[in-house]
C-alpha cells in the first residue's frame, strides 16, 4: 500500500501543479487514496492510538467539530504522504523564496526539514484527522505552531461528498493589500487532496513579487460526516 501511494503522488503532473501554485496559491489534486485507503484511515479515528492529543473546536472556538494529532510514530501511510509531498512541494517553497530575493532554506528531504524543527525545540507531530458532523465547520485559520513553519500543507476528504455528506467545502480566504479579501470554495471527492499555502502566497505585482496572507477552514456541513486527513509538515512546539 505506502510504495503504491508514493508512486501515485511522485507520477501526478507536477509540471502543471507548479504552476498552478505560482498562478493560484493552491492546486486541487486528482484522487490519490483509493476507497480501502480512506476507510483504512477513518477506521483509525475511531482508535486510542496513535494519537497525542484529540481537539474539541467548540472548546477553543475553533468552529464545531473535532481532530486528533497523530503522536510519533506515524501510521506508515501517512508518513509516506508526508515523505513525497515534502520532496516536491521544498522545491516550491524555495522557487517562492527566489522570488522575494530571499535564500533558498528548506532541505530536499523531510527528515532534515524536521531536524531544523528539533533544534528550534518543535518536536510534536502535526498530521491529524478531522471529523465534522451536521452542522460541523472550521474558523478560518492557519497552522503555525512555532517560529519554524512549512509554506504548504496538504488536506484530504476521505468519504463521499453528496453520499456520505453535503457541504464542507474547503475554504480559501486570501488577504489581498488595500484591498477587498479574495475567497475560493474547493470540493473535493473521495481520496482528493488540496494543496494550500501555511501562511502566506506570492503574488506578482508591477514591482516584482509581495505576500498575500492566506487562511483556511471548511464550511458548514449540511448533512452527515465528513472525515478528513492533514499532512502538516512541520512539527510544533
């Protein structure tokens, strides 16, 4: 199963995911997991382990619904999605640095990426899962959890929209300067991923390159249950 998902993710058209993430901030991947995957993972939910710690959003006002952060050592399939994503979405993470004159700073591999977290005294696994039931939704937001953060992170949906549930889109809400917010509502079927920026995009203005801060969430949704996973890629404090 993890060498077939690797292989799966290194033979998605990044030529053309690239360039939608200079062009957009964020690219909607094709499906990747295949049903027995996602069910594999939903069934994990339900498990004590391997979890560090589970989230109650209505608790902390987060919106309404729930997350457990995987503890160490993740699941084998989701360090596998962990491991792949990283090696190309470093390259798109230092293209972007290049084009704010700044010096690429982000190793080719996780596992360097993650000792740089270490020695900033981030140690805490950040993938999770998420589940929302009717009514559920999640506040704009981003994922820092320390001064040492990844530019991109990665969701999935792992049961079927209109079957399973309705509503729960993925929310985008981009920070343009001196301007209205921009937003983009992504639907994603069963097994599909969204890539989205952590913090910020690069955008290309008439004096070269500037940052329009972005934020995520999901909407309302409307019927049912939907599970999701997150590969964040930096760990936290």
């Amino acid at each position: 199963m993890v060498q077939e998902i690797k292989t799966r993710v290194e033979n998605l058209d990044w030529d053309t995911i690239q360039n939608e993430l200079d062009a957009q901030g964020f690219a909607k991947l094709p499906v990747i997991l295949t049903k027995a995957e996602c069910e594999f993972l939903k069934a994990l939910y339900l498990e004590k382990e391997p979890y560090r710690t589970t989230i109650n959003m209505q608790r902390y006002r987060f919106g309404n619904g729930e997350y457990k952060y995987f503890s160490y050592p993740l699941p084998a399939i989701v360090q596998s999605l962990r491991e792949v994503f990283y090696v190309e979405l470093s390259k798109t993470a230092n293209r972007w640095l290049g084009y704010l004159r700044k010096t690429a700073q982000f190793p080719n591999n996780l596992q360097d990426f993650l000792t740089i977290c270490e020695e900033n005294e981030q140690t805490r696994p950040t993938p999770l899962l998420l589940k929302y039931e009717t009514g559920g939704f999640n506040c704009l937001h981003q994922d820092l959890y320390g001064d040492i953060f990844f530019p991109f992170q990665v969701v999935f949906v792992l049961n079927q929209r209109e079957k399973d549930f309705c509503g729960g889109e993925s929310l985008l809400v981009e920070q343009i300067p001196r301007a209205q917010s921009r937003g983009h509502v992504i639907t994603l079927d069963q097994g599909s991923a969204l890539i989205f920026p952590t913090n910020y995009r690069v955008v290309l203005g008439q004096k070269g390159y500037y940052k329009n801060k972005v934020r995520h969430g999901v909407s309302t949704v409307t019927f049912g249950e939907r599970f999701g996973l997150g590969i964040i890629f930096h760990d936290a404090t």
